[in-house]
C-alpha cells in the first residue's frame, strides 16, 4: 500500500516543475508567464486543482436509420510502405469556468489513451481569457464578457467574437458553448464562417480567437473591467 501510494508522489522533470514542488511558484499566472517552458501536466494539476474538462464529439458512426451517431474518437489512417496504419483521434477542452480555457487533441492506438492525451495536452495548452463586462450598464459586476473584438481562424473556419451585455447569454453549438462556459465566458455575441460542422476547426477558430485577444497590446485607456475602448490600442 505504501508503494502504490509512493508512485503517485509527482516527481518534476522540469525546471518550471521543481520551482513549483519547491512553492517558489505558487500562481498558475506565474507558470503560464514563466520563462522556462511548461511541460509537465502536473503543473497544471498542482495549480489548479478544479479544472473541468469536456470532450468533443469529432468522429461519427453511421446510425440506424440513415444520419450519423456522434462519437469521442475519430480514426486516421496514415499510408506506409507495409501498408496502413490506423490511429485514434480525440479533442478535449479544460478550463476552471473563471478565466482559463485549454483546447488540444491526442492521438493513440485507442480510444481511452487518446482521450489521456487529449486531456494532458490541453492541460500543458492552457491561456488565459482577458475578459471583461460587455456594456457600460455592466460596470462593477464580475465580468461576464470580453473586453473587445477578436478573431480566429483554423482551415476555413473563421470566428469573431464581440462583447455582449449581460443576460445576452451564448448562441452557439453545444461544443461552442460548453468551451466558452469552461473559459467563464457568460454573454458573448459570435460570428462564425466557413465549414463549421467541422468541429475539430470551429474549436480551434474560436481558441485562436482568444489566444489573438492575449496578443493586443492595450494602453491604460482601455477600460477591461467595462469593455469599452476609450483610447488607443
């Protein structure tokens, strides 16, 4: 009994893991902004301990009745001088509901360990959302929205996202939704173009989307906690 619990004790590998193990990082905002790379999952696990998780339904079986019954795995087939070989494909989200929100796929010769992999890249694939309240009326509320206008694109999905009031609520696909809930995302007006049945690019469109946000450079007149830009950016 000993052992098996002496094997659950996470060893860091990494200069980031043994600076958190050590308390000399306590913040999951100093590991993401950290210097060295993160790449142990168990960071993450370490930090924030509450992280939900969703798994995408990318594949699809034919149903009874004609249509498609949608399913956790897709199955890849890759050509090699022996022949084909098949692989399992899956997409998961994770994110605290509070302003963190991962997206990442796995790939393995089964379901099960695709679905791991899935789950620990997202985990090591993790950004923080700048939100913010969508209107003027919002102001001094927790912040339901983003603070401004972005866009993303993955394959021919292209998603904008816009501030919204709050009470607008999420007009979205369930997987969208589920996404923007994990992110802490609670009114949000989105745009979507191109081939959105895709799932796999749809998510990742409005993940980029998010992760373009991080990259805008504001000055101490954008208001973030109202959402409202009231000078240059």
């Amino acid at each position: 009994m000993a052992d098996e619990q002496e094997e659950t004790i996470w060893k860091p590998k990494t200069a980031l893991g043994r600076l958190v193990k050590q308390g000399n990082v306590t913040t999951i905002h100093d590991a993401l902004t950290h210097e060295e790379p993160l790449r142990e999952p168990e960071i993450i696990d370490e930090l924030v301990p509450n992280l939900d998780e969703e798994i995408i339904l990318i594949g699809g079986s034919p149903g009874k009745g004609g249509g498609k019954t949608r399913t956790v795995s897709k199955r890849t087939v890759r050509m090699h001088k022996s022949g084909r070989r098949f692989r399992t494909k899956s997409m998961a989200v994770v994110g605290n509901r509070n302003g963190l929100v991962g997206v990442a796929e796995g790939f393995a010769d089964d379901t099960r360990e695709a679905i791991d992999k899935a789950r620990e890249n997202a985990k090591l694939n993790l950004i923080e959302v700048r939100r913010g309240n969508g209107s003027w009326e919002d102001r001094g509320t927790e912040p339901n929205s983003i603070p401004f206008k972005s866009t993303g694109k993955a394959g021919s999905v292209e998603v904008e996202i816009q501030p919204a009031p709050k009470g607008t609520g999420l007009a979205a696909s369930d997987d969208v939704k589920n996404m923007l809930q994990l992110a802490g995302v609670e009114d949000l007006w989105i745009q979507s173009r191109g081939k959105t049945r895709t799932r796999e690019n749809h998510i990742r469109a409005l993940f980029n989307a998010f992760k373009n946000m991080n990259k805008v450079k504001t000055t101490d007149t954008i208001q973030e906690n109202t959402g409202m830009i009231v000078g240059k950016v």
